[in-house]
C-alpha cells in the first residue's frame, strides 16, 4: 500500500533550532543567544505600533509601498527593486523557491547561515558546502564548487555565526567569476553595524546577478515582528513577486519598520554602543583565555580549547543566569557566540567567563 510521504529532501532537514530563552530552575535570565538589540526597538517604532491597533481589522498593503519607499529613501536606493518578506528568511526561501529545486545546487559556506540549507533543500535543490580559511568567507573555493547546476551562491557578510566578513573586491571577484545561470546572495542581516557599508547594495545595481537581502530583526529591534528586505535587480523581484504571498507582512510590521528606517538617530546609537562594548567584551574574553575573531557584528565568536570546554562554560553560565548559543551546529563545536548585551551585560559574562576559567585550572 502506497503511503503519504513528503517530496524528496524535506526529511533531511534538521529543525531549526532559536537561541534559548529560558533556564530549568534559573530566574531574570540574560539573553545572549539571539543577537537581539538590548535596547529594543526605537521609541518611534513603538510608537508606530499602538497606533495601528484600531486598523487591525483591515488587510495589510499587499505591494508594501510606504515601507519600501522609506527604504529607498534612507539607504539611497530603487523602491521599484525592493521586495519585503517575514524577514530575511522569507527572501531567502523565496529565492530558493524561484531559482532551486531538483538537479540543481546551491552553495554555502561551511560556518553559514542554516536556512541556506533548510531553504534549499525544501525546494528539492541539492546544499553544496564549501570550507572558509580559518572562518572566513574563501572565494576560490565557492568558484572551484560552480558547475553547470549551480544556481544560488549564499553568503553572510558580515558572517553569522563567525562575525567575520570580506572586502568588496573579494565579492566582486566572486561575482565576476560565478556562472551565467547563477544567481550571488550577500545576506547583509548585520550590515548595519558596519560603518560606511552598503551591504553591497551598489554592487546589485551594477550587476545582474547579485542580491542583497537585510532585516529588521537585529539594529532595529523588531525580531518580534519579522520584517526583512531584499534588494535585486528588476528580473529578480519581478520573479519572486510571484511567490510572494498578497498579504505578507502585517500592518503593524509595516508600519512599525518604517518608522524605525527613518529613525536614525536611534540607529546610530544603538551601532556606536555595540561597537564599544563589543570591542571591551573581545579584549575582556581575550585576557581570561579566550580569544575572538575580529568580530563586525552585534556578537563575538569565543574560541575554546576544545567542545568539552566550550560546553562547561555554557553550562557555567546558565547556572550564573547568562544563555548564549552553542554553535556545534555550525562546525563550530568548541566555540561560544555571545550577543553584545547593554554593558551591565558584558560586564557579567566577562566576569562569569573568568570565573569558569580559574576554575577549570
């Protein structure tokens, strides 16, 4: 007898798993684990929400003008090559849907974003894994890894979960040498705390075969509401508009975003404040033992000696009320990622670090 099974590849995806939020027994918890802003989303933001209660009763926009419109305006781009999505994610799967699916391959870089692969293999492509040069995006071997099925190239830059990223020339390089049918992703979800970087947003509107997607769950707070964004060239958005569901976003996320992209002053803070606390928690971390990549994110990779090191100390700190994130799951198995926090925050992981550190000699 025949029996109901899903589409090959779909079983092989292993479920996503979030930063954990709570601990067994442990009360007023500190989150690191989701590279969440400490501060939240902006007070306009917020604002922007309460005032959207009363239309809840009303469908969303299903083009996303205004949003799109308050993007183009404020990071100088096209609003006619803008697409929005339930975050990044969406844009993502979106592509995967569009460009992917049986006898095709989509590359990824081994310490990558896990919805690369969740994404394409829902679309029934084949995931190709390409090794990073001690945690770095590599381009040579992402080129030596392109045939005639490659479709989709993913890269994060700036990196989740390794923090790091590459310069321009080496993405235009990457870009120049990809095959004609193949489509290059640069996943700017952090690029916002990089000073002065587009997320390479120039480089799609000189190309043809580049995307970039961005979100508004990270710089701007509104993880809670899953907004994200993509920008691409017209051939690109005309085709992921047709997979793109009417109705989306609501319209307390749309509404709640716009307000956020306009609200610079709040961005601004909120980027000067992680870089100098990120900068205080590496050189910290680095004095009891445990060094981090150059970190260009709003979190840092603490290296250990080995996976059982590295789970001692995440089960040190739950007991001391602090969650970060294992990144086994990345190939990273003796490594820590650690949200920048508030500095109360930083101050307290450092130091409960330090503490499992003396301890452990």
């Amino acid at each position: 007898m025949a029996q109901i099974e899903p589409k090959p590849g779909i079983m092989e995806i292993a479920l996503y798993e979030g930063g954990k939020a709570t601990v067994e027994g442990v009360s007023n918890v500190v989150k690191l684990s989701s590279n969440e802003n400490p501060y939240g989303p902006s007070p306009a933001a917020q604002e922007a929400v309460r005032r959207t209660v009363h239309e809840l009763h009303r469908y969303p926009s299903t083009d996303h003008a205004a949003l799109r419109q308050a993007i183009a305006e404020m990071h100088g781009l096209d609003a006619a090559r803008i697409i929005c999505g339930v975050g990044s994610d969406e844009v993502i799967h979106f592509l995967c849907q569009a460009y992917a699916g049986p006898g095709t391959e989509v590359i990824h870089t081994e310490h990558g974003f896990a919805m690369y692969r969740i994404s394409t293999l829902a679309a029934g492509g084949t995931p190709v894994e390409v090794p990073e040069r001690e945690r770095v995006t590599d381009v040579d071997p992402i080129l030596n890894a392109c045939n005639e099925n490659t479709r989709l190239v993913f890269i994060a830059n700036p990196n989740n979960p390794t923090g790091t990223m590459i310069g321009l020339a080496e993405i235009e390089r990457l870009a120049e040498g990809l095959p004609p049918q193949c489509l290059l992703v640069l996943d700017g979800a952090y690029a916002e705390y990089v000073e002065g970087y587009d997320g390479g947003a120039r480089l799609v509107e000189m190309r043809d075969n580049v995307v970039m997607t961005r979100t508004f769950s990270k710089l701007y707070g509104l993880g809670g509401l899953r907004v994200g964004w993509g920008y691409a060239p017209k051939h690109v958005i005309d085709v992921l508009n047709r997979v793109r569901g009417p109705f989306n976003l609501s319209s307390t996320a749309l509404a709640a975003a716009e307000a956020a992209v306009r609200d610079t002053a709040y961005v601004e803070k909120c980027r000067d404040d992680n870089t100098r606390l990120r900068a205080w928690l590496s050189e910290a971390l680095a004095e009891h033992g445990v060094p981090c990549d150059t970190s260009t994110a709003n979190f840092v990779l603490a290296r250990f000696g080995s996976r059982e090191e590295a789970e001692a100390c995440d089960a040190y700190l739950q007991t001391q009320g602090l969650i970060v994130r294992r990144v086994a799951g990345y190939n990273l198995p003796n490594c820590l990622r650690i949200t920048v926090g508030d500095e109360a925050s930083c101050r307290r992981v450092a130091y409960c670090v330090g503490q499992f550190k003396a301890g452990a000699r």
